[in-house]
C-alpha cells in the first residue's frame, strides 16, 4: 500500500543521503522525495512516498528514527491528511489545440504561467492521482515536457510535526 | 586556551580517560600524531595494518567494562582499510570512536592525493558520522560520538577531521555533558508491557528463555542469571550471548542456531512462550522464519532497539529498554507473582529437554592418530580453567570454540558474529590483552584466517604480548569444504589451502615461540608448557587437525530450526 512518511531531519550535510541510503541499503522503494528547510532554518521536512505491506511500513518507521539525524518521523496516511504535488507542463498550443489546451487547464484548475506563440507551460497543482489525471486528458502528443515536484502532505486538524 | 585542532583532539581524548589507541599514522594525520607525541597519557598502538587497528580497538570495548576503543587512520587508503573493522563492530553493536584524517578542506572534492569521501563510504556501517569542518566544532562533536557510541544501541561513530583543521586554533573547553535532540535511547521498559510479559511467562508450561549480544553490551548477566533461577526456564544463547549466563549451569542448553545443540534448538521450536533478550532472530539463529513460524508461541522480545522488534519474526509482546533495567522491573514484578504452580507446570518439559539432551550431540572420537578440532578446544579449556579470554577468526574453529569452550563469563567470547570477518582473531587477541593487561589470551583460529592479518605478529612482538595462537590447521577453508561437501557435489572449488608457510619457523622470525603437534597424545602437555613456561611468550601452536571433520548439527540454510543435521545421521 502507498505511504506518505513525513520526516523532521536535522538541516545539516549527508542528511539526505542517510535517508536515501537507508532506502537503497534496506531495498525499500521511494517514489518521491520532497526536502526543503522548515520555517526553523535548522531543521528540514521531508515528505516521502513509498509502498510496502504493514511490516516494511513499520520497519522503514523504525529504521528512520533510528538515523541520529532524524528528529521526528510520521506515516501522514495512517490519519486525515492533505496532499499536494506540483506539475510544469509544456505544451505544444498552437492552432486549434491552442483553445483545447486553455479549456483543459482551466477544467483542471491549472493556470498557464509562459505563453510564447507555439506552447504554453501550464502549472498545476493537487494529489498525484490528479496529476496523473490531467497528463491522460490532454492530447499526448503535445506534452513537450514535464516536471513534478514530488508529493508534499501536511496532516489535518490538529495533528502537527514539530519538536 | 586556545589550541590547536591535533592538541584539542589528544585533549579530547584524556577527558574522555582513553588510554589506547590503536592506530596508523599517515599525511592526513599528522599534526595528531605530533601531538600524541608530545605527552604520555593516551598511549599509541602501532599496528602494521589499519583494519588491524579498527579490530584491535573493537575487541578492546568488547572485552571490558565501559572501556571504548579508539581507533586513527590516516584518509584514504587508511580509511579504505579501515572499513572492514568498522564493519565488523557496526554489525555487533561494539562502542568504539574512530578518527580519521582527511584531505584540507579546501582539496575536498578536487580528487586530492590520499582523499576519499569517508563519511560517503562509511555511512552504511556506522551509528553514526561527522565530517568536521571548523576547528570549532571540533570538541563537540568528539563529545557527541563517544555519547553515541556509548548510548543506546552501542555502535562505532566516526568523526573525519581534515588536517588544516587539526593546524587552526580554537578556545578548548570541553563539554561535560550533551544532549541532541533528535537522539533520545529508551533506557525504562513499558510497566504495561512488562505485567503482560510476566503473566505469560507465569503460566507457561513450555517455556524458553533464548539471549543474545545485548545481554553482554549493557552487562545485564547478573539480572539474567537471577531471573532464569528465580523462573527455573531452561535457556539457550547466541553465539554473540555465550558468557551472559554460565554454560557450566544445567539450565543452559547451550547455543542455538545454525550450529547449536539439539536440545537447544528443539526446545527453542516447540515452546509455547519464547523470552528473547537482546537478541535478533537473524537466520543464523532461526533458521527459517515461515518453518519457525508454524509452531504456535507467544514471544516476549526484550530489545533497545525498536527496529529489531518484529523485524524477523512477530512479536506478541515487545518491550523497548535497556536490558539490566526492563530485568530489574520483570524480576521485581515475577517476585510479587503468584507463580506456585510453575515448577509443576513445567515439569514436563524439562522431562523433555533431558531426552533431547541425552543424544549427546557434540560427541566425536578421538582416536590416537589424527588430532579433532573439538579435542583441541576440550584441552584448552581444561588447560586454562575455562577462565581464559578466547577471541577467534570466523569459519569452523570458530563453531568448535563456540561449542566446546564453556563460557562462564561474559565479555570473554570475541568473536565477529554479524559479519563473519576472517582474520579478526589475532588483533582482537592484542585489544583484549591491552583492555585486561594480567589475563589469559588465547586465539583459536585456522590457518586460512590466521594469514588475512598475520602482519600483527609483529604488532605483538612489539608490545610484548604473549597471545597463545591455536592454530587449527586442517589445510582447508574448514567452512567452506562442510558446505561443498554437503551442498556441492564434493567439488572442492578452491577451498584447499596450499603452500602454507611453516609457522613454526614464521613465529620465530617474529621473535615468538612456534610448536608443532601432529599427535593427539600431544596436545595437552604442549597446551600445558604454553601456558607455564611460555606463560609471557606469544606461542604459536600449530596443531595438524583432522582435515575431514565437520561441525555438527547443523541446520542447513533455509532450514527450519528443527530440521538438523546430526553427526550421528552420517
């Protein structure tokens, strides 16, 4: 089953390269892999995505708060939650695709943030399944490129990451 | 004050109270050794071969009570060295801090003579690792890795110290505590988890107490012995436990696994409540876990580290703590039990465990020919009162130690059991002895792993260490031969072991004394002189063993626990 594992890390040098290694060492799979500095400066969130039965899931949980660096590690997916992820889409639009393309972004709730007289770049945000969705929707034809950023989840209400 | 990053590091290393370490000098490294050189306190050990220093200092934590074993290598090829003993001790949870040289921070990245990226490629086998980049950060951060090699589940941290950092100056003050937030160790079992444990082991009728290495690294043999006697369970160990609890007592079955007892390893399937302590149910021990599975029990699994819990097997009831600690809570709580009916209750069982025990299973013959392995072991425990420290490299010598050197004490069995790493036997023998400097080191060993550091020989000439070496030298990679003989056809695929050198005359070289004993009749009386009149001599004793024996039972990989090979099935 898919997993979304939040990680509060220690912002110093190696620390990604202890999570990443931990994976590959211990054969668990990421399928995305978010990282960026928190609000305190010292330390950074991770958002990971993996699939595994109940037992790896528990195991990849244990193995993580075991690396010293490693503050504070959450499975989001066991409780209420939100997701995010990020897509740039460049398109080719021009001619009669042009409109069909402006039609579909708009469907999508995604807005158009580069025009040039040939393509657009449409950035569009929601879960991956979304995404997913929208690059199966177009004319596949035209997708020139594109680039996301990995799935970001926060959990709902009063569940909080924090030291 | 200020000092420099070399002085600060020796400063660091008197507050710690290290004595030894065991170490390398190279370019990286210098200004250190400068320092070392300058004062008396921490004494150098010159080793002729980094991974001997890294085993050296690993067997030096094991062997002793809260003594931590010091490592310095120089970077690069130091480092590369270097790893197989920081694997070794990763892989047995050994508390030891290695420092390594690395290349100026300015050269880093730029491919520098002698450079590596040393915390890149030690990361997987370490608790932990630092690259220091400031002079400032330089007395802090050694803090922190003895704390954490110390704490929790014990393991080797490296600290990589570039050498202009060990030129530039820093005001020294050196913590006298530290705390990182995200490393907090369990130390206080669930009180919850523990009544529940205590009620299971209350009303077994089947039960077994199975311990591994942890018993050992938090010293809790004195809260296992009371609480084995206080519950009456038979109890097994691990390769990496023996010592915990007397293998002299009768209500140890011996070891389990691969290679244990039969009365051990029948009773560790057919149980009905298992405590294990600091142990892991690697596959060495269990065997296979689907085939352990099938035998309806319930587990208790005492560990510190949470990630051994239901790593291998379910567990039913898991308690998170250091060792002596959850002990001391368990027993207190057995203690104020009603547990009248227990002796009753597991009579039968212990009725059992007699018949299995009566097979005997470690019995061969010794006839006055051909010298067995096992008859050496026998002969050496005699020999030395069973009070010896035995260190061994890995292969079937290192079975037979396991097996026939009873073990009543713990800390006195080095051996690698996570790794298997051939040719930890001779420095582990010179960490021991520089960790208990009046005590009796014996190295059992073959003479495929004695070659892979024999260069120590003249480390111990060096410091005068007088290791007894028992050389079982069979001309075979013993282990390896069982394996192509059982699962291989008989196609013995480079497992003899040609053009040995005469070790005799290679112990005299090295200024040690060298034997030979080809004759069973032979063995004790040459054991005897080694430990009389050569009681200060390192003696190299060659014994020219049976070259088909083999180490039984055994529970063939991917087998279940029950599932052995008997001597007596052949």
């Amino acid at each position: 089953m898919r997993h979304i594992i939040s990680i509060l890390i220690e912002n110093e040098a190696g620390a990604l390269s202890r999570v990443a290694g931990l994976f590959s060492a211990r054969g668990y799979n990421i399928e995305t892999l978010t990282v960026a500095p928190t609000e305190d400066p010292s330390l950074s969130r991770m958002t990971l995505v993996t699939a595994g039965s109940d037992d790896i899931i528990e195991q990849i949980t244990k193995q993580l708060n075991k690396l010293v660096d490693v503050v504070k590690v959450v499975d989001l997916s066991e409780a209420p939650h939100v997701e995010r992820e990020l897509m740039l889409v460049k398109v080719r639009a021009s001619g009669k695709d042009r409109e069909e393309m402006k039609r579909m972004s708009d469907i999508f709730r995604g807005r158009i943030i580069d025009v040039t007289e040939t393509t657009y770049v449409i950035e569009l945000t929601g879960t991956s399944s979304k995404l997913d969705s929208f690059i199966v929707a177009i004319d596949q034809t035209l997708i020139l490129e594109t680039v996301r950023t990995g799935v970001s989840g926060i959990g709902r209400g009063d569940r909080i990451l924090k030291i | 004050m200020e000092l420099t990053g070399a002085e600060i590091v020796v400063r660091c290393l008197q507050e710690e109270k290290v004595e030894h370490v065991f170490g390398y000098p190279g370019g990286s490294v210098l200004y250190i050794y400068d320092e070392l050189f300058k004062q008396n306190q921490v004494k150098h050990i010159l080793v002729r071969h980094e991974q001997a220093a890294v085993h050296a200092a690993d067997a030096y934590s094991r062997s002793s009570i809260g003594k931590i074993g010091v490592a310095l290598v120089t970077s690069g090829p130091g480092v590369t060295n270097a790893v197989t003993g920081i694997a070794t001790a990763h892989m047995d949870s050994v508390p030891m801090v290695i420092i390594t040289g690395q290349v100026p921070t300015a050269y880093i990245g730029q491919d520098a003579f002698q450079e590596c990226d040393t915390v890149g490629i030690t990361r997987p086998c370490v608790k932990h690792n630092f690259l220091v980049k400031n002079v400032k950060d330089l007395a802090e951060t050694l803090k922190k890795a003895f704390y954490l090699a110390k704490t929790g589940r014990p393991g080797p941290v490296l600290v990589d110290i570039p050498k202009d950092v060990t030129a530039q100056k820093y005001a020294f003050s050196y913590p006298d505590s530290i705390s990182i937030r995200s490393y907090n160790p369990v130390v206080k079992g669930h009180s919850g988890q523990i009544r529940k444990a205590v009620q299971l082991l209350v009303g077994a009728k089947r039960p077994m107490i199975y311990t591994g290495g942890g018993v050992i690294l938090s010293d809790a043999d004195q809260q296992l012995g009371k609480l084995t006697r206080l519950l009456g369970f038979p109890l097994t160990q691990t390769l990496m436990g023996l010592g915990a609890f007397p293998a002299t007592d009768h209500q140890h079955l011996g070891m389990l696994g691969m290679h244990g007892t039969y009365e051990a390893n029948m009773a560790m399937q057919h149980c009905d409540v298992l405590l294990a302590i600091g142990a892991r149910f690697d596959d060495r021990v269990i065997g296979n876990p689907a085939h352990f599975g099938q035998v309806a029990r319930k587990i208790i699994h005492v560990d510190i580290d949470p990630s051994s819990i239901s790593k291998r097997v379910k567990v039913d009831v898991p308690i998170v703590g250091n060792v002596p600690d959850v002990l001391d809570e368990l027993i207190a709580q057995i203690e104020s039990s009603d547990r009248a009916a227990l002796p009753g209750n597991i009579a039968g069982w212990w009725k059992q465990i007699e018949e299995w025990r009566g097979k005997d299973c470690l019995k061969f013959k010794q006839d006055d020919q051909v010298i067995m392995p096992q008859f050496v072991v026998q002969k050496l425990y005699e020999v030395t009162g069973g009070d010896a420290f035995i260190t061994s490299d890995v292969g079937q010598h290192q079975m037979f130690a396991a097996q026939f050197y009873k073990f009543d004490k713990p800390r006195r069995w080095i051996n690698s059991g996570g790794l298997g790493t051939m040719g930890v036997g001779l420095p582990y023998a010179m960490g021991v002895r520089f960790a208990n400097p009046d005590a009796q080191v014996a190295c059992i060993t073959g003479e495929a792993s004695i070659q892979m550091c024999i260069q120590e020989l003249s480390t111990c000439k060096q410091f005068r260490l007088p290791v007894k070496i028992i050389n079982l030298n069979n001309r075979y990679l013993g282990m390896v031969r069982q394996w192509q003989e059982m699962f291989h056809g008989n196609r013995y695929a480079e497992s003899y072991v040609d053009a040995l050198p005469d070790f005799v005359k290679l112990a005299e070289s090295y200024g040690h004394v060298g034997m030979r004993i080809e004759r069973p009749a032979d063995v004790e009386p040459a054991l005897r002189e080694a430990f009389t009149r050569h009681k200060d001599d390192l003696v190299f004793m060659d014994f020219i063993t049976d070259q088909t024996a083999n180490v039984f039972p055994m529970v063939a990989a991917g087998k279940g626990l029950s599932e052995m090979v008997l001597a007596e099935d052949l």
